[in-house]
C-alpha cells in the first residue's frame, strides 16, 4: 500500500469510527509508516467527522513533526510509546467508545458474549481516568497492554493495537457491538459468556482477512452512501 493510500485508509477509519459512535471528537488513530520509526496520526484539531487524508500528518516517536503543518493529538504517547515495544503493530487507535466505557466507569467486567467477541482476548482495564498526555503514562499503558490487542481505559475509552488499520478497525467495532449486546442481554438476565474452548474456535474461524475486509466493507459502504 502506498503513503497516500495508507493515509486515505486511516482517514476512511476515523469517519467511520465516528459515525458508528465507536469514537468521537477527540479520538485518534494512527499508522506505522513501514520501514520506519514514523507514523501517520489524524492532527489534534483535524474535524473527526469530516477528515480527509489531508488532516493526517507524520510524526516521529518523539511527537517532532516530519510531514503536514498541523500539531498531532496531545495523547500522541499511547501511539509512540506501543510501537516502540511491539514491532508487531502496524496500527494504533484510541477510542472515546459509547458501550464499551459504561463497562469500565461502572467497574462491570467486559465479557465475551459475542462470536467476534473471541478475537479481542484479555482486555486489562487501565485504572487511572486520565489524558495520555505524556511519555511516562504512555509507557505505563503500552507495558499494561503488553501482548494483547486491547486495553480499556478507566472512563475514557479504549486503546486498541493490531496488524493493521482494518484489524484496528474491525476489533473497534467488535469491541462496542459485544459491549452494546452485553449490556442489553443483561436487563433480561445474565447473558451467556463464551467458554474458553469456544473463544478459541470462533476465532480461528472468524479471525480471516476476508471477514475482517467484510466488517470494513460495510462501514465503508455506509460512509460512501452519507
């Protein structure tokens, strides 16, 4: 994929993201520029509901701005300081979830009740309620992220990290339906939560390039229609 490509791809997430309410005004996103120690990250005052690829600038893992003319997000730390310890990550999203953020203000557990709910894995909740808005806290979320894909963040969101930007994408959004379910279910009663065996199941099925394109084909066929 090319640099313009790639930052078209991030920008795409963004709206999509936003519209879906996985995200909101202040959410960021960003992407390892391959072969380097840079990534591509939507600005800080970029209009999350209307960004183009335009409002995606490159920044080194010091936030030190190498392409664009805007400042990137104050919480750019999540982002360098996961990447500087997971040569694996390819893309990084902070999201200000809807559902999902009920679960860890409310300090209720976040279960696996869904099938795509197989592939977040174990999801840690960061116990501080506070901006990322420095070196030494975002060292403290991407040691507490450690190997996994997810990490809630006391009511604040969630910092999700995968191999790329539609990985990011889809686990965001399988991430805020299995919130959204959960909670449901339970105003009828105590929902049934996925064993072990069944998580492992479900996702050596489901977790497959064609199906997580589908998750972004759908979102992405909604943004084009808008």
């Amino acid at each position: 994929m090319s640099h313009v490509e790639l930052k078209q791809n991030l920008a795409d997430a963004i709206k999509m993201m936003e519209r879906a309410r996985i995200t909101d005004f202040s959410g960021h996103m960003s992407a390892r520029v391959p072969g380097t120690n840079h990534l591509l990250i939507n600005s800080s005052k970029s209009i999350r509901s209307t960004l183009t690829a335009d409002d995606i600038v490159t920044i080194d893992l010091d936030g030190r701005l190498i392409e664009g003319v805007d400042a990137p997000p104050m919480e750019f730390h999540v982002h360098s300081e996961i990447y500087r310890r997971r040569p694996d990550v390819q893309a990084v999203a902070h999201v200000h979830a809807l559902w999902s953020t009920f679960f860890s203000m409310a300090g209720v557990p976040l279960r696996p009740v869904t099938p795509q709910s197989s592939m977040l894995g174990e999801m840690p909740v960061f116990p501080k309620p506070t901006s990322i808005n420095n070196k030494p806290i975002g060292e403290e979320v991407a040691e507490m992220l450690g190997g996994r894909r997810i990490i809630l963040l006391r009511s604040h969101g969630a910092v999700i990290a995968a191999e790329g930007v539609i990985e990011v994408f889809a686990l965001a959004v399988y991430l805020e339906e299995n919130a959204y379910r959960q909670y449901m279910a339970r105003q009828l009663g105590e929902p049934y939560v996925l064993s072990a065996e069944e998580r492992q199941l479900m996702a050596q099925n489901l977790w497959k390039p064609s199906l997580l394109k589908k998750t972004w084909d759908y979102h992405y066929a909604n943004l084009r229609r808008n």
